[in-house]
C-alpha cells in the first residue's frame, strides 16, 4: 500500500485553491485617484462598469506582485469588492463602437447618480428654517438705561431740512467737461512754453 493512500485512510484530504485568488493574495494594495471613472496603473488606463457607477474619489486596487496582469481587482478603501478592472480599449476616433462605449458608460453614471439621489431624503429648507424659528427662545430688550429730553423753544428750534438737489441738464454737464478740458488745455500749453 502506498503512503498517499495510508494518508489518505488516516483523513488527510487535499487543500486546493483557484489560481485567480492564490495570485490575488500575493499582491500590492496601491490606492488610486478615480478620474473620468478610470484608474492609472502601469502607466495603462484601467476600467470596468463596476468602476463607471462607482461615486467615491479613491479606491483600492490589488496589483500582483510577482508577475504581470491582464485584470486588476478593484476595492473600496473599506475592502468592500468593487469589480475586476480590464485595460481600456483605444477606438479610433471615427469607430462607431468607441461612442457606443462611451455611451453606455455614461449612462451607467447617471444610473449610479440617479438610484444615489433616490436613496437620500428629500429637505424641505423653508421647513427646516421654521423649525429652527421655533425652537430660538424669544428676545427680550433690556429696560432703558435712561432717556434723553429735547426742548426746543421758539423758530430757531426747528430742525433743518436739506434742500432738494437740482438735477443738472445735459448741456451743463456738457458745458462743465468742456471748460474742464480747456483748463486741462490751458495748464498743458504752459507746460510746454516753460519748457522751451
């Protein structure tokens, strides 16, 4: 009888792992700045459509450590799995598959925007005021420090009330900048004559 076997008679069974997560274990954490929900590693540009509804500024991607890679795994900075990032595809810019591309994951966007918006509570801000209105406690003025008198005796005790402003009219306006210019004209001449 083969040793295997006894081992195997004795309880031992074989331990096996999948290939993707044994290389996923023995990888670098790089965070990285989500931009136009893609990531820059290796110099390439990384996506997935997990990534186009993703709405946070940072995540986490596993790079392998010791050998190269076609796909990345992408995590929140939680650990929270996000999705498996592939290369993006350069189309050529008259390939209508790169706008039907570009479409669909802008509409994976709004979608991820739109379910958010969903999610949050409607605020009534004139609602919120009142209520905030309504909890101040009421103000009370403090009672006068004193009060002040004023007697005025006779014509003199009036007060004086400014006179009204007359407009000016065009042609004073007018009038005014030009004996303003021939002063101007004026001072630039003796300037001149002093000089010679």
């Amino acid at each position: 009888m083969s040793r295997f076997r006894q081992h195997v008679e004795r309880g031992w069974a074989a331990i096996v792992m999948d290939p993707a997560e044994f290389d996923g274990v023995f990888c670098d954490l790089e965070t990285r700045v989500v931009r136009n929900h893609s990531i820059q590693v290796a110099g390439r540009t990384w996506s997935c459509p997990d990534l186009d509804r993703f709405l946070g500024q940072k995540i986490v991607a596993r790079v392998p450590a010791y050998h190269g890679f076609s796909e990345l795994r992408l995590e929140q900075l939680d650990g929270k799995f996000i999705g498996i990032a592939t290369p993006d595809r350069q189309f050529e810019f008259d390939d209508p598959r790169g706008a039907l591309t570009s479409a669909e994951r802008k509409k994976a966007t709004r979608e991820a925007i739109a379910l958010a918006d969903r999610s949050t509570p409607d605020v009534d801000l004139a609602a919120s005021k009142q209520a905030l209105v309504r909890l101040q406690l009421p103000i009370h003025p403090n009672p006068p420090a004193g009060a002040i008198a004023v007697t005025m005796d006779g014509p003199s005790g009036r007060s004086i009330v400014p006179a009204p402003i007359r407009r000016r009219t065009r042609a004073e306006n007018d009038a005014g900048a030009m004996s303003q210019m021939v002063a101007l004209q004026a001072i630039l001449d003796a300037k001149k004559a002093m000089q010679k």
